[in-house]
C-alpha cells in the first residue's frame, strides 16, 4: 500500500512514517469505514491523589466496619442505640432477648457487608494508583 503526503510529491509506504502514523491512518474496506487507532480505551478514571483518598477512606472503613460487626455479634450493651427495635417488638415477643439479638445479629452483618464493600472501592482505587503510576511511564 502506498499514500501520497498532503504536502510532498512522493508516495510513502507505512512503513516510511513510522509505527504511529501508519496507526493513525483510516483504511476503507467496502462499505464499512474501518479507523484504526494507537489509542486503546483506559480504564483510568481517576488521578493519584483522589486514588489514594480513596485507598485511605476504604482502609478506615474496613477497619471501623469490621470492629462495629464484631461488637454488633458480640450483642454489645453499648451499641444498643443503634438497634433498630420498638416497644412493640419487646411486648409481642414472649422471650424479648432472642429477638433483640437477632437485630444485633442483623446490624452486625451488614456492617460485614458494608466493609466487603469498602474493600471493593480500596481495591478499585489500588488499581487506579498502579495505572496513574504506569502512566507516568508511557510516552505520549
């Protein structure tokens, strides 16, 4: 294949420009317009500093979540406030600890789930600060 420069008077192979320019180039194949590009989709969506907030704010919440449901499970007297019961739940209940524990029990599991959660964004956010770090690297 050989292309005329906008500009020069002779043809050049693809080979002449280099790698990127030949990359760059659109070919026509028919009827479909087939481009075809250096540019590959990142999957970089953040830079480093909000990257690394966000590997601080999930290493926190894992640790504070993870101790929450631990003393949720352990039906801990002073996280009673934040056991989501009623007067009613204790006066229709023939034996009121057991359902009061099962509420303990609940809260604590989703505190379980909302640290998995946190170590999902501290994950994503890992691999956002190795990508912005790859990136440095690369010459544009």
């Amino acid at each position: 294949m050989q292309f005329e420069r906008k500009g020069g008077h002779k043809p050049i192979s693809p080979r002449g420009r280099g790698v990127r320019h030949w990359m760059q180039l659109h070919v026509l194949k028919g009827k479909n317009r087939w481009a075809i590009s250096d540019k590959m989709p990142s999957l970089l969506f953040c830079g480093p500093k909000l990257a690394a907030c966000g590997i601080v704010l999930s290493t926190w919440g894992v640790i504070m979540l993870s101790m929450l449901g631990i003393f949720f499970s352990a039906k801990s007297a002073v996280l009673i406030e934040d056991v989501p019961f009623t007067e009613e739940d204790i006066r229709e209940d023939k034996n009121p600890p057991q359902n009061i524990y099962g509420l303990y029990n609940q809260v604590g599991i989703n505190c379980f789930i909302a640290a998995a959660i946190y170590v999902g964004v501290g994950a994503v956010s890992l691999c956002q600060v190795r990508l912005n770090k790859r990136q440095e690297y690369m010459v544009t």
